[in-house]
C-alpha cells in the first residue's frame, strides 16, 4: 500500500479520487481548504486544513511528512483556482491569485515532498486543455489558462532534473468534466465525463502510469471544452 498526497479534495475530483485510494487501501494525505466529513472519517485518510497560496500553511505538510509519513509513494497535484474575467479587467493581484494556487502551490508541494520521494514516486499534475499550446482557448481564462500552461513547463523541467533519482513526473492535461468549477467557467454547459469517471482514470495512471511515462502531457479529452 502506497502513500499519497493528493491536492483539492474538497470536492469534485479530488474528493472522489481521496476515497478512491483510501478504500483501496492506501493512505491518503488529503489537502484542501475544506475538508468534508466523509473524508474525515476514513481511517485511511489523513485531512490538512491548507491553503496552497500561503507559505504558513505549507508548514503544515512539512511537518507532518517529516513526524508521520517520511515517505511519499505518489503525489497527485489537483488543486486550482478559477477567474472568469475580461483580460482587460484582470488586475495583476487577480494573476498572483490564481498562480499561487495553480504553479507556486504545485511548486512549493512538490519541493517541500523531495525529501520523501524514492524511485518510483510518481508526481502527477493536473492543468487543462486550455494550457495545451494550439488548442482551442476561451475569452476570460487568461490567468487560468496560462498558469496551466505553466505547470505543463514546469513538470517536463523536473522529469529532467529528477530522473538519476527514478521520480517520475507527468501532466494529465483534462477536458471537460461535470465539476462546480467547470459550472463556473461554462454555466450551462453539461460534460460528458463526472468527476467519479475522471477520478478512476487518474486513481490507475498514478499508480501505473509512471511505467510508460515520464516528462509527458497527456491529453485526458474527448470534447470541446
């Protein structure tokens, strides 16, 4: 059994995917802002209260790799921040918002879980299709969309910097899903995948896809968004 962060877990896929592998069996790290009951009381699950955007609450992971686990199996970084908003309208505090959450918290993460991380650890990054160079893009996700582009750069750096230690990183780049966040970006708008079905896709390529990839960006999409 495996030990696993996994980012976002308040709701939608992050939530589903926390219950997926702690009823598997594995132990699961579960961060997020909120943290629901259910999870709460899993045994195998293990909530922080986190806000990725703020270095004291980092603190918090720190010190509970560095008591508790002293080993990380998987990370899956599934945490975002959402702006709908006009360009012209985004302030750069609306940009520092949204990249605190969506690069520097997946950075950060990632940097205070290096330590912990064996060979066969396998990072794993969720950004969008909208971070996809040459795919379609949407008015008013400029700060959204770009951040993903960012983790994408960010994940095939260290799969480089990292690979004579055997940690494997990868980016599934995701289309639509039926999430609250994918209501807020596209009111109306009904996905043909629910967050259950993304979650158990991304439960099987974190626990296998380290195998056949590293340094990848797999495009997880079968629509437009």
């Amino acid at each position: 059994m495996k030990n696993i962060i996994i980012t976002g877990t308040s709701r939608g896929i992050g939530y589903e995917l926390a219950l997926l592998f702690a009823n598997a069996g594995h132990q699961v790290l579960a961060i997020s802002r909120k943290t629901p009951q259910a999870l709460i009381e899993n045994p195998n699950i293990t909530c922080l209260s986190v806000d990725l955007s703020k270095e004291d609450d980092l603190a918090k992971i720190e010190n509970f790799l560095s008591s508790t686990w002293k080993q990380v199996d998987a990370i899956v970084h599934n945490a975002g921040a959402l702006l709908l908003k006009p360009f012209s309208e985004t302030s750069t505090q609306d940009f520092e918002k949204i990249y605190k959450v969506n690069v520097f918290g997946v950075a950060s993460l990632t940097r205070i879980s290096l330590p912990y991380l064996k060979p066969g650890s396998h990072v794993v990054t969720i950004s969008s299709m909208g971070g996809i160079q040459g795919s379609m893009k949407f008015a008013g996700l400029s700060a959204y969309s770009s951040s993903k582009g960012a983790v994408i750069t960010l994940s095939e750096l260290l799969s480089e910097e990292y690979k004579e230690r055997g940690i494997s990183f990868n980016v599934l780049a995701l289309g639509s899903v039926q999430t609250e966040m994918l209501a807020e970006a596209f009111p109306g708008y009904q996905a043909p995948l629910s967050a259950k079905e993304m979650a158990d896709y991304i439960y099987d390529f974190t626990l296998k896809g380290n195998k056949f990839y590293n340094g990848k960006v797999l495009q997880v999409s079968s629509s437009t968004p």
